[in-house]
C-alpha cells in the first residue's frame, strides 16, 4: 500500500481494511472512471487531500471491487465515506462544491485539522 498523503491514493479490497484504520479520519471515494460526476469531483478531492494533512483520502474503483462496492451498499456514485477510528460516520453523495465538502469531513477531525 502506498503511504503517501498528499494525494488520494487507489486502494484495492485487500487494502480497505488497513487503509480505513491509518488515521483517525479517513475518507473513501467510491467512483467509476465512466461516471462523469466523478472525474468532476475528482480533482476536489485530490485539493482536499492536499490541504488536510491528517486526514487519509483514498479511492476505490466500484467496477474493479465489486464485493466491496456491495459490500458498502454503494448504489450511487461519487460517493464519499467517511470512516472515523475505523468505523462509517457518514456518506457523502453527489459530487458537492469543495467548500461544502470539506464543511462535512472536518467536523469529524480533531480541531487542528481546521489550521492548515
């Protein structure tokens, strides 16, 4: 797994499990390299990743990990999961202005995540 954060990184299904449990915060999206909502908030992510340091960001490919796509009840895509000490805490749906976005993953994440 790679262990850079500066970016959101693809994560397989054999990867899921350690990745949700790397930091305290950890943020997936769930996307299709077809869906073009998702190629939108891509690079929204990828700010995001950027800007919160302790926050991990990772993407999984709904049509390269099915099971785990099933597995979450992904039915509609782009969709953020936001995962906090290893467990879901919301879900995100749609791709939403970075403002609004970061507004909805910061309140989970300790207050100096707030300072950038």
């Amino acid at each position: 797994m790679v262990a850079n954060n500066d970016r959101a990184i693809e994560i397989t299904e054999k990867e899921f499990e350690d990745t949700i449990v790397e930091k305290e915060i950890v943020v997936i999206d769930f996307y299709a390299d077809w869906c073009m909502p998702c190629l939108m908030i891509a690079p929204i992510v990828e700010e995001l990743a950027n800007q919160l340091k302790e926050i991990k960001f990772a993407r999984v490919n709904i049509d390269e990990n099915q099971k785990l796509s099933d597995k979450f009840k992904i039915t509609s895509i782009p969709c953020l999961v936001i995962f906090k000490s290893g467990k879901e805490v919301e879900r995100i749906t749609g791709a939403l202005p970075e403002e609004v976005l970061e507004e909805k993953i910061v309140k989970y994440a300790a207050p100096k995540v707030l300072n950038k």
